[in-house]
C-alpha cells in the first residue's frame, strides 16, 4: 500500500504533518482553556465537554485574532503567555454570551426556581397522618 508504513502507520508529507500538529495542539489548548474559564465566571456553567472544547477552541481563536489584528499582523501563537490570556478572555467572553442567551442571568415572568419556592413557602407541604375517631 501505497502511504503507509508498517513501522510508522501512515506516512504524512510535512505539510500534512504540521496541519495535523496544529490541529491537535488547537484543540488541547482549547479544551485548557475552556475549562480555565468555566473556573473563573461564577455560576452554573451551561454545556458539556463538547461545548468546552469548541468555547476554548473559538475564543482563543477569536483572542489571538483580535491581538494579531492590532499588532500589526504578527502571529499570536496559543501556546504562550500572551496567547493564554488573550485565550481565556476571549473565551469568557464567548461563555458570557453563551449563558446570556441561554437565560442563565434573567429570569422571565412568573418562574421560580425549587430555592425560590421554598424560602416562600410553597414547597410541598407534609401530610400528617390522618386520625379517625369511631
């Protein structure tokens, strides 16, 4: 077979490689950097590991982006000191919207949440065992 190699699986040209590198090293830095912002923003955190990784993944993306935008073009690589923190704010950023638009800050008419029932007294109340006289 043409491609592969017994001893090394499949054999990549470099280009093919680095991409496959580049891609791998996106997703776990984004996937550090999601659950670093879960961390920070106080709350209930909405989404699962799936959602963690794309959160990570697009708002370092949308972090460095914005950095290289206003550098002048220079290439802002995650894996640094600048590349975290503009990660992470960008996906704070992207986490807050998400629990905006989610409902997770404002609540509309009438619901209660089971907290909110109980400090007013409705939760269910106990019934006592009833006693009949003959």
């Amino acid at each position: 077979m043409e491609g592969f190699d017994a001893a090394q699986g499949v054999v990549m040209n470099d280009s093919a490689r680095q991409l496959v590198n580049d891609v791998l090293v996106w997703i776990g830095f984004g996937t550090v950097i999601g659950l670093l912002a879960k961390g920070i923003m106080p709350g209930r955190d909405p989404g699962g590991a799936i959602a963690t990784v794309l959160m990570g993944v697009g708002g370092t993306v949308m972090g460095c982006g914005v950095v290289s935008h206003f550098t002048e073009g220079e290439r802002i690589v995650p894996v640094s000191p600048l590349g975290m923190l503009v990660g992470v704010g960008g996906t704070l950023l992207i986490l807050f919207f998400y629990k905006l638009l989610g409902g997770y800050y404002f609540l509309e008419g009438e619901y209660q949440t089971r907290n909110h029932r109980s400090r007013l007294g409705y939760s269910k109340q106990r019934r006592s065992a009833a006693t009949y006289e003959d």
